[in-house]
C-alpha cells in the first residue's frame, strides 16, 4: 500500500510537467511567426511566472526552441522543426482525405474528388464515384488551370496575396465559355469564395458540369490542394450548391485539422 500511495503522485507530476510543456509548445507553434515572452506565455497558459520560464529554459536548452536575447522572445526551433517534419511525412493526405470523400458520397450522392496544388496547376489524385446511372467522373493525373473550375478556384482563393498576384499577372486560358478570364472579376469571386468557404463552378471548366470545392491545408498553412463534389449541372442548383458546399467546407476542415492546420481565430478559410 506504501508504494502504490508513493508511486501514483509522482506518475500524475510527469504527466502534468509533460502536458504544461505541451501547452507551452502550442501556444508558440499556433502564434508563430509571432514570438512570445515568459510573462505572455504564463497569463495565457495561466502558469506562475517561474514555472514558464523554467519549462522555455529547458525547451530552448534542448533547441526545441529559439530564444531572442534582443526580444526576450521564444519561437519554435530546430528541434521543433525536426519533429514536425517526421510528422508531415508520416502524414498520407489521400489515405486521410478518402474516408471523407466517401462520407460526402453516400450524404449527397455525387462524385467527390481530391485534387493536389502544383505550383500554378493542379492535379486530380483521387475520387470516389457517384451511384447515380448519370454521373461526373474525373481522368486521375490530369492537370487544370488555377482559375477554371470549383476544384482550381478553392486553391487560388486560398493562397498568399504574393502568389495569387503573380497568377493572376500572366494571361487566362478560357476553357469554356464560362470561364473568368478578367482577373478584376475573378479577384471579386476569390474574395466571395474566402467569405463563404467554398467555391461554386457552374460550367467553368465542363460544360454542362457543376461542382463545389474547398481548400485543404497543412499545418503550416501551406495549401495542399481542395476536395469537391460534381455531377450534372442541373442537379446543382443554387440551394444544392450552398447545401453541398457547407459539407465540403466543412469536410475539408476537419481534413486541414487532421493535418494539424487551426485556422487564426477569425479568418476566413477558402
């Protein structure tokens, strides 16, 4: 009885020195590229003072973190980086995305795809099929402008201002009618699709095509790509669209979160 009474204590004081530190790490890695000092990271955490600057001093020591002499600031370091690097090569983004593309197949009965960002392309690498006799497939492996379709639109409206100004710099295919080639135009749709979450094609890239789409992110923020669902453009109608669109939206954030991305409180993801 002795032991068992001395033993659990000292179990339940790692575990909870383990889980400050964690929380010291989080707060860092989701404020970055802000950098946080010993009284910021204690209030918010609400941990004493010392008791921060003893878990900073251990992290940065073992170069899980970088200290700023000049700031008295703390960012993620190398070991940090290190670690989530492992992470993201562990992570099989189809492997994650597909069991959500299932889900929306069986909620709405329409394909869904995935679709990976390739510098100022994109590529289909994966769908799951309508059962519908009458249905939208895909060709895997192709690759599609940055602007034409709900798939495209959801990466564009999702990446950095510097990135999306230098797309939208060079000229726009036009590949069907539908298509918005006027960059004052598209730029107003990208900021209607950051606002409502999902982006909405109506035969922008395949005539009598329709489709939503959402962007999925990596922890960093970075852009991966997008999910959407398609079918015949007359089963896309306005209400349709805005249905299917929020279980895209949200299908493609709990993606992005299985990925380790938390969007910053009130932002608006695309």
């Amino acid at each position: 009885m002795t032991t068992t009474h001395l033993v659990a204590p000292d179990d339940r004081r790692v575990r909870s020195g383990l889980g400050r530190a964690l929380d010291v790490i989080n707060i860092i890695a989701t404020r970055a590229p802000e950098t946080l000092g010993v009284s910021t990271i204690a209030r918010e955490l609400g941990l004493p003072k010392a008791v921060a600057y003893r878990i900073l001093k251990e992290l940065a020591a073992d170069e899980f973190l970088d200290f700023d002499e000049d700031t008295k600031r703390y960012r993620l370091g190398a070991g940090a980086l290190a670690v989530g690097l492992a992470a993201l090569r562990a992570l099989d983004v189809p492997e994650i995305a597909r069991r959500y593309l299932v889900r929306l197949v069986r909620r709405t009965g329409e394909t869904a795809t995935l679709s990976v960002r390739q510098g100022s392309i994109r590529v289909y690498i994966d769908q799951v099929l309508s059962p519908h006799e009458v249905r939208m497939s895909v060709s895997l492996g192709t690759s599609h402008p940055l602007h034409s379709g709900s798939s495209s639109k959801a990466i564009l409206a999702a990446l950095p201002a510097v990135e999306l100004d230098e797309y939208l710099a060079q000229p726009l295919e036009r590949v069907t009618p539908s298509t918005i080639t006027d960059p004052a135009v598209l730029r107003d749709e990208l900021a209607h699709i950051r606002r409502q979450g999902y982006a909405v094609s109506i035969g922008e890239r395949q005539n009598g095509a329709g489709s939503v789409a959402a962007a999925i992110r990596y922890g960093t923020g970075q852009v991966f790509g997008s999910i959407s669902l398609c079918g015949p453009q007359d089963r896309f109608t306005r209400q349709v669209c805005a249905d299917h669109g929020a279980l895209v939206a949200a299908a493609a954030a709990d993606i992005s979160a299985e990925l380790g991305y938390h969007p910053p409180a009130g932002r608006a993801e695309g």
